[in-house]
C-alpha cells in the first residue's frame, strides 16, 4: 500500500503524529508515523529505544482481533521513522463522553472496552495506556488502539509523562505504581485506568493525577475499587469488575430495593463471613417471598456464586435454581445479559446436578432469544452441543417438550447465528423436529 497525498493532520502526541491519507487504492486512512518530539530530555539512545518500542507495539497490534481491537492494514517499520495505516475513526471515546453527558444517559461501550481489556489480560498482555484518547470507534464497535504492551525503560516513560502533546491526559489515568515502576505494573493498571474513564463519565469534579477516585452514588463503590493505590485492593478481573459494573448500571435504570431487597443485599456483603447454617437462612429467607420479581438477584456477582459454591453443593444447586427462575422471567439491559449467562454458564459448569443443568440451559436459551443476544446464544449451543452426556440430552429433551416456548427458543438461537440444529445433540434436535 502507497500513501498518495497527505490530506490533513489529527493529531500530534509526544512521540509520533496522526495524518489523514490518501493511498493508492483511492481510500482515506489514518498513517501514523513515529516522530518524537525535539526537546532538552531527548537523547539518541532514548530515540532508538523508544523507535524499537513503537514497532514492537505496532507488531503486537497487528496480531489482535480486529472486532476487539483497531485493525492495522499495512506497516512499514524498516525506516528510520516507522509507520502503519489504519482506518479512520468514526469517533473517539471522548466525543461519546461528551455527548454522552449533554443527553443524560451511561455512554455506550463500556461492555466493548472491558471485553478488549479482558481479551488482553487473558493471553497475558497489559494495555498500560487506556485512555478516550485511545478508544475508537470502527464498523459498529469501541476498539482499543495505540498500545503500551511494551514495558519502555523507565527513562522513557519519564520522558513521555513530561514531553508535550499527549502527557497532560495520559498523565490522568496511570495508576500510581506507574510513576515508580513502570516495568512491574499488572493488569490492575488497567483496570485503575478503566475508574479512571468511569470518572470522568459519572463525575465532573477534577482530579489530582495517580489519586483514588470516587462518584457520587453506587456507582462511586465501582470507581474507588478500580482506583485504589494497592493494585492488590483493586478487581482482580476485568469479569468481576463488568459483574459489579453492570449490576449498577441496572439498577441505574429506574429500578429501586424494597425492604426485603436491602436487607438480603446486605447479607450478601458479609457472605465472605457465612456459615452453611448462614445460607441456608438466606435461601429460607427468600423463598417467603417472590423471588422472582426480586432485584436483589442483580447483587450476584462471580464471586458470590463462587462462594454459594464452596459453602454447599446442595444449597449452591438450589440457589441455582431460583436464579435460573428469575432469569427467564425478566429483561435486562443489552450488554447485562452477557453478564447474566456467564452466571449461568458457571452454573451449568460447576453442577454435577442433571436436572440443574438442564433448566439452567433452558433459562439461557429464554435469554437469547427474548433479547436476540448472540452473545448469549453461542452460550447455549456450548451447552448442548452434541458431546453432551446422552442422559443429560434426554433430560433436556423432556424439559424442551414440556416447558411452553422452549422449543423456539433454541430454534432461534440456532438460526439467529447462522447455524443448522446439528449443532446440537440429537436428542434435543429429535424434540426440536416435532
């Protein structure tokens, strides 16, 4: 690919400028080109270390899945100003922010980032510079680009926290043990960054770089955890985080705790403290009412589940079961339901329980087709894919026949992701052809 005109500048950053392009395919892309800055602190030895940075970041970039992350179409990093083309943005995280804020609504992509977040920190890699600066918006999805998976000698990073252009912002989302020891920083710097951005969306106060943070509200809790100065105090994964995240921005909507609501949400804070004889009060507790109906179910978070796990199987299974219940008789938020059926994935994955297995797949069957969530409904091919144990197929069977629209449940979570009923095991596709 051959860059034919340069068009116009977008930006301009420490190290490196962003121009609009024409190239010889008679398309526009965004090239960016290594170019630092000249002030008193460069050096040619912090030159060339920070030119070998920029290809080994862009490298890495062009590995990454391009659903998650901004694609790179072409690279040339044999000179002595590397660069690479991408496509041009459509927007950046900062105008969905403002925007955001003038129309009084959560701006879209929150569940975007946290996935390209949770991607990376799965294969290992730490983005170390999330940023809106940094958050793109292309072909219908927030993508992460302008990595710094490449941990730069401290002197560059110095360098790069006091040049001109980007520092100022970049400066306001580190983490504090970015300052003091850049090659040592683990994915809670990301996840310190993310309260960072959370920051900036729900509160218009001003910040002291590398502080703890806060919000007004519940959604304050969400932003203090990601930003505490001890990584170790921090969410330890992006999964719990988009569990608490998004059980907030639920109940964001309109919906309110009655009494009983709160007392139970408040026994679930202590549950690091419960006895088996504690739970099961609680599950006692709750079956006087309505669970169904209940909001408290959107408090359960990856942890919670894995404690009702580790207190009692028996007890876990029954939880389960009331879980699965209020999943298929309610609606949630768009980007909460792949919250809701990673819950019952782990369900299913950790019952040994036939019949437990079997409703929990139905409720995630509910859930994909009542909110068309394809997300969702990969989910429930995996469950009942065709290795299935044959006992746990024919109960499945049964539960398919018997429970009203169930059946075109899974007819639609096949159909909707393009896929004919052999993903499933023969016996539900049996019941599934009647």
């Amino acid at each position: 690919m051959e860059v034919k005109e340069v068009l116009a500048p977008i930006n301009r950053g420490g190290f490196g400028v962003i121009e609009l392009v024409l190239c010889d395919d008679g398309k526009r892309y965004a090239r960016k080109t290594f170019s630092p800055l000249n002030t008193s602190h460069l050096t040619i030895a912090l030159v060339e270390k920070f030119r070998v940075r920029f290809i080994r970041e862009v490298s890495t970039q062009m590995k990454m899945p391009p659903h998650l992350f901004m694609p790179i179409f072409f690279a040339d990093l044999k000179g002595e100003n590397p660069w690479y083309i991408m496509p041009v943005a459509e927007k950046v995280y900062v105008n969905e922010i403002e925007e955001s804020r003038h129309e009084r609504r959560v701006p879209n992509g929150l569940s975007d980032i946290l996935n390209s977040m949770e991607f990376m920190h799965s294969t290992g890699l730490v983005h170390r510079d999330l940023k809106p600066h940094n958050i793109l918006f292309h072909e219908g999805t927030w993508k992460l680009s302008d990595f710094g998976l490449i941990s730069p000698p401290k002197e560059i990073n110095e360098l790069s926290l006091t040049s001109t252009g980007e520092n100022p912002r970049t400066e306001l989302y580190c983490s504090p043990e970015q300052a003091m020891d850049f090659k040592r920083v683990t994915i809670g710097a990301d996840i310190y960054s993310f309260g960072a951005i959370l920051h900036d969306i729900f509160s218009s106060k001003t910040r002291v770089p590398y502080s703890e943070l806060t919000a007004e509200g519940e959604i304050g809790w969400i932003i203090e955890k990601c930003t505490k100065k001890d990584p170790q105090l921090r969410f330890s994964s992006v999964t719990v985080l988009r569990d608490s995240l998004l059980s907030v921005l639920s109940k964001g909507e309109g919906i309110t705790f009655n009494h009983n609501e709160q007392e139970i949400s408040g026994q679930l804070k202590e549950i690091e403290k419960w006895s088996v004889e504690d739970f099961e009060r609680f599950i006692f507790y709750i079956k006087r009412f309505d669970y169904k109906e209940f909001n408290v179910f959107l408090e359960f978070n990856s942890d919670v589940f894995q404690q009702f796990r580790d207190l009692n199987i028996a007890l876990f299974d029954d939880i389960s079961l009331m879980y699965g219940e209020w999943v298929s008789v309610n609606t949630f938020r768009f980007d909460y339901c792949d919250v809701v059926v990673n819950h019952l994935e782990y369900i299913y994955s950790s019952t040994t329980d036939i019949e437990v297995k079997a409703l929990i797949a139905l409720a995630a069957a509910r859930l994909g087709r009542r909110h068309n969530r394809w997300y969702v409904m990969h989910r429930v091919i995996k469950m009942c894919n065709p290795g299935i144990p044959d006992s746990l197929a024919f109960r499945l069977n049964l539960e398919i026949d018997m429970h009203e629209n169930a059946k075109e449940d899974f007819l639609r979570c096949a159909s909707q992701i393009g896929y004919s009923l052999d993903v499933y095991h023969p016996q539900i596709q049996k019941v599934l052809h009647q």
